[in-house]
C-alpha cells in the first residue's frame, strides 16, 4: 500500500511541476538565468527522446541528466553520438565563459551550447528544472554565475556522514550549481580521514566515548547519552568522493583544523599538546582550551606528515586549515610556546599563531598549494596569498579584501544553516543552533556590501556552512538546507542583479522546481519543502501535527517544521 501511495503521490507532484502559476513567466529557474526569453509552444520529452552528445567529454553530464530524467519520468533518454530529429542535443563552442551555457528550446527539440563540459552540466541542471508532464516549455536561456566560487560546506567531525550520505550531499549540491565542497574533516569531536603513518589518529581520535544531549552548560547539569560514537573515512573512500565530485565539476576542498579545535589528535598522540595530556576525543560542543604546541618541533612534523598524505588525496590548490576559535591559555603557560615566542621575536601569543600559520602556509606553497583559513587567520599579521573565509560577518572579509587578500564570504548571519528555520524553534524544530535565520535572511546576502568596487575582485564568492553538532542524520541535514540553499544558490550566481531581493524571495513559495526536483529525484514519497509548503497555504496552522493532517498515511520523514520565509 505504502509503495503505491507514494507512486501516486510522485505522479501527482511531477504533473504539478510546471512553471509557477500567474505572476512571474513559465520559466520558473533556481537560481534566476541571467536571460530569458519565452517562446510558445512545448517540447514533448518521451522515452524514444535521445541526447546527442556532439563531443566524447560530455558523455558523462549527459549520463547524470539521464539518471536524473529517468527518477524523475521512469524511463532512461538513450544517449548517441548520431544526429537525431526530436533531441536533445549538447554542444561544446569555443567563445562561452568557463560556466557560461546556452540553452533554445523549440517544439522540435533542445540544443545545449558551452565551451566546457561544466557549463554543460550546468545547462542540464536547468533543464532537468523544465521538465514537467506538459513539456519542456519553449525559450531560450542564456546564463553564467557572478562568483566563480560557490562553496557549502558540511562538518563530519561532530556527527559523521557515510560515503553514499556525502554524495547524496554532493548531488544536492550539483543540482544548486554550487562548486565547492568544503570538508570539515577534523575536530575536538572526531578525527574523519585515515592518514596511513599515524594510525592513532582513526584507531583513537575517530572515536567518543559518548555525545552530549542538547547544549552544553558550564552550569551543568549536562546530560550525555553513553552510547560510544565513530567513524572515519579510508584513504580508498576519499578517492571515490572526490572523484565523484570532479565527475559533477565540483571541487572538494579539505579542511584539517589547527592550531585549535585539534582535541581527537592530542587524544591519539598526547605529545602533541603544550601539557602531555591526558585527552580525550571531546564529548561535548564548544571550545577546548588544549590545543596544538605551537614550541615543538615535533608538532610542525606531524602536520607536515599529515598534510602529505593529505595532498596526495585532494587535488584542490586550496587546503583549509582552520585557524578558528583558539584559546592562547594553554600556550601563556607553556615554556616552549614561550620559547618560541623569544627566538622568533614575536609580540605575543597572536603573533605566535601568526607564525604557525606562516609556516604551514611555506609549506604548502613549496608543494603548489595555498591555504585559505576562517577570519581568525588575520591575527597577527598574514601573507597577501592567503584566501580568508569570513564567517564572523562581512567586517573582517572587507578588512582582508582592502590589504589584498582574496575572500569568500560566508557570514554566519546569513550562511550558516544550522540556525533554526523559525523564530520559535523550541516549539517547531528539533533542536538547532540559537540563533535564527529565514530564507529572506539568507536572500539578503550581498558579498559586496560596504566594499568599494577597486576591491570587488578580492571576492572570490560565497559559501553556506552546515554544522553538525544538532544534525545527526542525512534527513535532519536535508531539512536545515532546504529550501535555503536555493536562495543560497541564487545569490551565489547572480549576485546583485536581482533588484529588491525581499520581493525577490517570495518567489520560493510558490515556485517548487529545485528543491521538490531534488527530493523527486531521491523517491521520497514526501518531503520536508512540500510541507512547508502545506503550511505557507494554511496560515493559521500551529503545531507540527498539524503540518501533515491529511498526509500522515504517506509522511515517512521524521522532520517536519513551521518555515519562516
């Protein structure tokens, strides 16, 4: 009963996912094209439709369109290399930007034009959006994003995702066009990646003894579940994420975090740290005073050990090495610290970090890489190449990108999704971070705010940041993304010509395309958006069992919320 209820309900959804109704134009797109031009008239997409690929390097995005066709439609587009009439037909052009597509639809068929595989596949995804029962509507799309980079990232240290879990992660990404996938592999809570010459670092630091319930106090009393907590991913698992990324044209930018949040390292190898420990893999959230010695030889060996194997598994320019959030106590304490302090002539404990990120940074450049690192890198003093990723506002992105640094924006008022979704969260949420933040928050993302225009080249682009320490499961991460990072998305790739973005915004009520197509996709008899959207068109609703009256015989998602727009 189960299965036929939810094929009925695919049907029903994908017969209603044509453009949105009145107002806006058929072409309802996430994020908005740069142009569009409607035309009358539909292309009828059948299982006898074929996709010509006109060059061998586009086998693989037509392959993904077709795999996503055939969970949206149920059949499987044949794709060929012989011209066909009634095609879909994919081009490679000289003369387009690197992610710049053209895309005509007439009632005779689609013809996909870029000059890189990328591109392609970025013109799939819109029109993998077009799709509906009625047809593929009539138009001519021509597109190319504002910011070359295009981040999320997803912690896997506080809470760890499987490999199919990240690439299910990956895909929802892909379809966004976001670019960059931002790894948070190490923390105080968990070690993630096996690095083959320390191997305490996965036996030890990939495991807790048990994990915080809810939020930590210093008050107490604190509650903890006792369940011992692990994971960690093999050099082999590495391998296929990445490959699967560079095959969807995304980047996986790897982060190892020092000289803070190290905690699961110093429990693995305790001489790692200024006291000798003992530590412990950390069971609670928060900020560990014990971190790296920054006086020991020893520890800048460790890192380069690791950074080594590191390199050999990500092919990315840039290496995140964190630099966030480190308390000084322990190295005011420590005589080597203090040492070091006196031999390299430094200030004080800020400009010892300074030097510790100074010395990672030569290292990784005498390899071909560049570190990037979140604001606090600035500390002390930093190198011009130095990418900052500013996440306590746009205020230290602006302070960077005056000295000449390159910057990613990613204030956590606007891009960090683990924030709770409504203002009263304690009543429609699973527990999240305290603060609060709206799709029409996210929206009003403007990387460029308050920066003259001789400094917009230093604003490489943007990111959103997911969080774990509340989000345990691939469902509740899905649930904290959408629909967010479809507004996300579409500030990402267009930045500011949208025009008044709090109008703006209102669109993703009504228009159902990116997230519905993603969760479509995936089989999901249901999901977290179509209850939103249940909710958005009955205003006086107010508990969450009230969400899903009338569709609690096909709910199978354990999430459900109040969404503030």
């Amino acid at each position: 009963m189960k299965r036929i209820l939810s094929t009925l309900l695919a049907a029903w959804i994908y017969a209603c996912c044509t453009a949105a109704p009145g107002g806006d134009m058929r072409i309802a797109v996430v994020p908005r094209p740069t142009s569009v031009i409607e035309a009358p008239g539909t292309f009828r997409l059948t299982a006898r439709t074929p996709i010509v690929i006109c060059d061998e390097q586009l086998r693989r995005p037509a392959e993904i369109f077709a795999d996503a066709i055939a969970a949206l439609t149920g059949f499987v587009p044949t794709i060929t290399t012989v011209n066909a009439p009634a095609a879909i037909v994919l081009h490679l052009t000289p003369g387009y930007k690197p992610e710049e597509y053209r895309l005509v639809a007439t009632r005779k068929g689609v013809d996909l034009t870029a000059s890189t595989p990328q591109a392609i596949l970025h013109g799939l995804r819109t029109l993998q959006q077009l799709v509906s029962a009625q047809g593929i509507p009539a138009c001519t799309i021509e597109d190319r994003p504002c910011f070359a980079y295009r981040g999320a990232m997803l912690d896997v240290s506080r809470h760890f995702f499987p490999v199919e879990e990240v690439k299910t992660y990956i895909d929802l990404l892909s379809l966004h066009k976001i670019n960059r996938f931002h790894w948070h592999l190490t923390d105080d809570q968990g070690w993630r990646i096996e690095i083959r010459s320390y191997p305490q670092l996965t036996a030890v630091g990939s495991r807790r003894a048990q994990t915080l319930v809810g939020r930590y106090s210093s008050k107490g009393p604190n509650q903890y579940d006792g369940i011992p907590y692990g994971g960690y991913y093999t050099q082999d698992d590495i391998r296929e994420i990445v490959r699967y990324a560079a095959e969807r044209y995304i980047e996986v930018i790897p982060e190892i975090e020092m000289p803070g949040h190290g905690l699961a390292a110093l429990a693995s190898y305790p001489w790692l740290g200024c006291t000798g420990g003992p530590y412990e893999v950390w069971t609670r959230w928060g900020i560990s005073d014990d971190v790296y010695c920054a006086g020991k030889e020893t520890t800048f060996r460790f890192i380069e050990e690791v950074l080594t194997e590191v390199l050999e598994l990500f092919p990315s320019k840039l290496i995140h090495i964190g630099c966030d959030e480190c308390p000084k106590k322990r190295w005011k304490s420590c005589p080597l610290c203090q040492q070091r302090i006196r031999e390299e002539g430094l200030k004080d404990e800020h400009e010892l970090q300074s030097y510790f990120v100074r010395r990672i940074e030569k290292w990784l450049q005498a390899r071909g890489r560049e570190i990037i690192g979140w604001d606090e890198i600035l500390q002390g003093g930093i190198s011009k190449s130095a990418t900052i990723m500013s996440w306590n506002g746009q205020a230290p992105g602006i302070k960077a990108a005056r000295l000449g640094n390159p910057v990613i924006m990613t204030p956590k008022w606007y891009c960090y999704f683990d924030s709770s979704q409504t203002s009263d969260p304690a009543r429609y949420e699973p527990l999240s971070n305290i603060r609060y933040l709206s799709v029409r928050q996210v929206y009003r993302l403007d990387p460029l705010d308050q920066l003259a225009q001789p400094h917009w080249q230093q604003i490489l682009g943007v990111q959103c940041n997911l969080w774990t320490e509340f989000v345990a499961t691939l469902d509740h991460a899905e649930y904290m993304l959408l629909p967010r990072l479809a507004a996300f998305a579409e500030r990402a790739w267009t930045g500011g010509r949208l025009g008044q973005r709090p109008q703006g915004v209102q669109r993703f009520r009504k228009t159902p395309p990116l997230s519905q197509a993603y969760l479509r996709s995936r089989r999901l008899p249901i999901c977290s958006l179509s209850v939103r959207r249940h909710r958005i068109k009955n205003p006086d609703m107010r508990k969450p069992a009230d969400l899903v009256s009338g569709l609690s015989h096909i709910w199978d998602r354990q999430i459900c919320s109040h969404v503030s727009f």
